[in-house]
C-alpha cells in the first residue's frame, strides 16, 4: 500500500519560511496532480497549492505570492515552499497525490505554527 511521508513542519516566527516535502513510499503511475491542504483547528480542510502533471500551478488567494509549490517527478516528490509565514498560516498540512484521475492518496499531516 502505497504511503505518502511529509516532512518540514515545526514553529516558526511570523515572517519566517519553511519547506514541507511529500514523498511516496513506492513508484505512483499517472499522477494527474499534487496538491498540498491544510486544516486548522474549527474551520474545514483547504486547498492551499495544487501542481498538475504538465506544471500549471494553482494557489489559493491567500497565499499567492508567499508560497511555492513544485515537484520532483523522478522521485514522486511535491514540495511547498512558505516564505512570509503569518500567524494565520498555523495548521495541520496534508499532501495529496490524485492519480489515473480516481485515486487519491493522503499523506497523515505535518503541523505548522506560526507564533506573532
């Protein structure tokens, strides 16, 4: 069964950056997307970043900017770099991996906080 690992959380200071990365414990075939979410404690899990199989990226309006999302396909590996971190950045961060269109996987979160 195939896991996904993330790795990078920890505390940072508000202005402070991190780099989260996501990797699949095997080979994944026809990845159609990588995204990263986040969830904080009382509101709903979000799309934060999003990078398709042929590079277009997405971001959500609150992050634009700040963060960078990119991948590396040789190694099923998706990254999130966070510059400019803010106190309302705090929350739990999940990879996932969308393949042959139908098939999701979920990493198990990495925690992010952000102290003012």
């Amino acid at each position: 069964q195939v896991q996904l690992v993330e790795s990078g959380g920890g505390l940072v200071q508000a202005g402070g950056s991190l780099r989260l990365s996501c990797a699949a414990s095997r080979i994944i075939f026809n990845i159609n997307a990588m995204g990263w979410y986040r969830q904080a404690p009382g509101k709903q899990r979000e799309l934060v970043a999003r990078i398709t199989s042929g590079g277009t990226t997405m971001y959500v309006d609150s992050v634009k900017g700040r963060f960078t999302i990119s991948r590396d396909n040789a190694k099923n590996t998706v990254y999130l770099q966070m510059n400019s971190l803010k106190p309302e950045d705090t929350a739990v961060y999940y990879c996932k991996f969308t393949a042959q269109l139908t098939l999701d996987y979920w990493g198990q979160g990495t925690q992010v906080t952000v102290s003012s």
